[in-house]
C-alpha cells in the first residue's frame, strides 16, 4: 500500500477519537499449524464444551422495564476519564511456546479500551471470593474476552460467575456496573445467565460477515449513538471478524425462557444453515455481547480469512470501545489507595511478542 494509503487511514482513525462520542452527544481444523498458536482443532473461540429495516421498532418480549439511560454523577475531583476496567483472564493455551505463569490476556483486549481512555486491570484467575470482590469493588467494568477454555468448569468460568453475580447484585442496588462478553465472553454470559450450555456448531471459524439488524435495534443503548455512516457499513460491508465454532442460535435463545427475558437480540447472522446471535444487550442490566471481535481490525494482523483492516471496520471498532467505556463513565468505584491502583495496573507487566504468525500480536502472562 502506498503512503498515501496510510496517511489517509492516520487521519481517519483520528477524527473518529477525536469526535465526541467516540460523539456522545450526537443522536476449521484445517487450518495450518504453523498459522496459530492453539491447540490442535481449537480457533480462538473454539470453547472446550460438552457436546430487518434498520428504522422500525421491534417487540419488547421481555416484561420488565428496559433500564433507563443514567448519567454519570462524578464524586469531588474525579475526572471524567479516570476509570479503571478490568479484563478477565484465562487458562494458558497447553501448546503455547511463549506462555509463562498460568493465565494470559491478549494486547488487543487492552490496547481496545485504552483506545478509549480507559486504564485496564487484569484479573488474575485463582484468586479467593474476597480478593475478586475487593477488585469489583475497585474497577468499573468488566470486559470478558474471546478464548478457547471450557465455559462451564474453568476458572475463567469460575471468575467469570463470580463477576456476574456481584454485577446483578450492585445493579440492583443501583450500583452501575458494565460487563462487556466477546466471543467466548458472549458464550459465557449465556451460560451463567440460563445455567444450560445451549451452544450449536456453526461454520464460523474464520469468517468476516455483516450484521443483519434486528428492527428497532439502531435505538438500542449500544447502537443509538453510533453514526448512520457506521451503521450502514455494519450492515452492508463484511467488517465483522468472526473465530468460533460454536453459537447461540436463535432457535436455542428462543426456547429459553431465561435468555429471552434477560437479553434483547440486536443482530443476527447465519453461517448458511442456522441463524445465530452476533450482538445482544441485557434488558435491565448494562450487560454487552458481541459473537464477532471488536479488537482485531485495529489491533491484530495474522494473515488470514476473516481478518479486516478498511477504514470502516476499525471505525465500527472504536465506537463500540467507547461505548462501553461511556458505559464505565457511570460507575463510581475506586481503589482504596493510590499505591493500590498502582500495583493493580496492567502496567506492571510487559506484553511478549508472539509473531505475525500468530493469532494474537501479543499476550500478557500472569502467574
């Protein structure tokens, strides 16, 4: 590509940060070896389980009351920005030759909420009950991302669960607290949320689709601010990066009753034989999912199928980290010292390089 390229792409992605909100105010198996880290016949959200219009209005099928948009009442001299998420992390991957300690978190997760002002904080898995409500207590949201564990005996899952209950329990005590579900996070929230594993097989392991909108689903809280330019692009254009093997139907969400109440499907999609859920939002929780990866386009560069790198994707990827970064903005946890946040910050670990060959960029390694 040639500079010109580049130099357009620079200055698109930041007229994109630079606007306001990221404009608040505006309404296989086969797959090579040598290509991936992971374990043989696992993508990267392969979980190890058992076993139209965009301007019209769609039905409420829940019966409770949807959650009203709230703005965020800062506490004396905190700044609007200063927010701390955190970003579960996973088992290590048994074939991964860069791994170190037990767990890791991919950069990209990182680098998508530091694209929207946000500090991260890792959580570590193994930790005690007490030591992950004293980091709920400290964060101000929680971003649960893509992987290939086992969603329903992992400690991903274990940590996961324990996040999930603290977030229902503080909400309802009008606590705000955001969780965000990528890929496999999307398939984890389903799973604590029905308590039933209803994932099905689909032909999505490394594909780029646009998202068939639901009706009614651009006055969603996770779309509404987004642009029509953006929008339309989502729609029409194949921007979004899928990497899993496993989905939620629509068939399997519509025959759960939990699953029906708790989230509003927003998009779908279809490998060709089964339509299955690509982004949803909880009725009364400010809980988020989306099947495909936000944080790629931008942040990951392994030469393959499904990987997207135009102007419009990594536009599409920033508007979703500011959302939910708009969404932290609402939460008012804090640490309880300053040496605390600090030993806390994902800053104290150095991200190791895995290749361009790899399907993450880079990993951060925790005991």
């Amino acid at each position: 590509m040639d500079m010109k390229y580049w130099v357009t792409a620079i200055l698109s992605i930041g007229r994109v940060l630079g606007e306001e909100g990221a404009n608040p105010n505006d309404a296989g198996e086969e797959m090579p070896v040598q290509e991936r880290d992971l374990t043989d016949g696992q993508e990267e959200c392969d979980p190890l389980i058992d076993g139209q219009a965009l301007g019209e209005e769609a039905d409420n099928a829940n019966d409770d009351a949807e959650m009203p948009d709230q703005e965020r009442d800062l506490p004396n001299g905190q700044e609007e920005c200063d927010l701390l998420q955190g970003i579960l992390a996973q088992e290590n991957l048994e074939d991964d030759p860069h791994a170190q300690g037990s767990s890791y978190i991919a950069a990209s997760y990182v680098k998508h909420l530091e694209s929207a002002g946000a500090r991260v904080v890792p959580i570590r898995i193994n930790l005690t009950e007490e030591e992950y409500e004293k980091l709920f207590n400290a964060i101000n949201g929680l971003l649960l991302p893509g992987g290939n564990v086992d969603i329903e005996r992992s400690q991903f899952t274990r940590a996961a669960k324990i996040f999930y209950e603290l977030a229902i329990k503080a909400n309802d005590a009008s606590d705000y607290f955001p969780i965000w579900g990528t890929c496999q996070g999307f398939q984890q929230l389903t799973v604590l949320t029905s308590n039933k594993n209803l994932l099905t097989l689909t032909d999505t392991k490394a594909v780029a689709l646009p998202l068939t909108f639901n009706p009614g689903a651009q006055n969603s809280r996770l779309l509404k601010k987004f642009p029509k330019d953006v929008l339309q692009s989502l729609a029409e254009e194949n921007i979004t990066s899928n990497f899993h093997s496993w989905s939620l139907s629509m068939q399997n969400y519509s025959s759960n009753a939990k699953l029906k109440r708790f989230y509003r499907v927003l998009t779908t999609n279809t490998d060709g034989k089964k339509e299955f859920i690509s982004t949803m939002e909880a009725y009364r929780y400010p809980f988020y999912a989306v099947q495909w990866h936000p944080e790629k386009s931008p942040f990951e560069w392994i030469e393959k199928a499904g990987m997207v790198h135009t102007l419009s994707a990594i536009k599409a990827t920033f508007y979703t980290a500011h959302f939910f970064v708009s969404e932290a903005m609402k939460n008012h946890h804090r640490f309880s010292s300053q040496s605390e946040e600090e030993k806390a910050l994902i800053y104290n670990y150095q991200p190791v390089f895995k290749g361009l060959n790899s399907i993450f960029l880079q990993n951060y390694y925790f005991d």
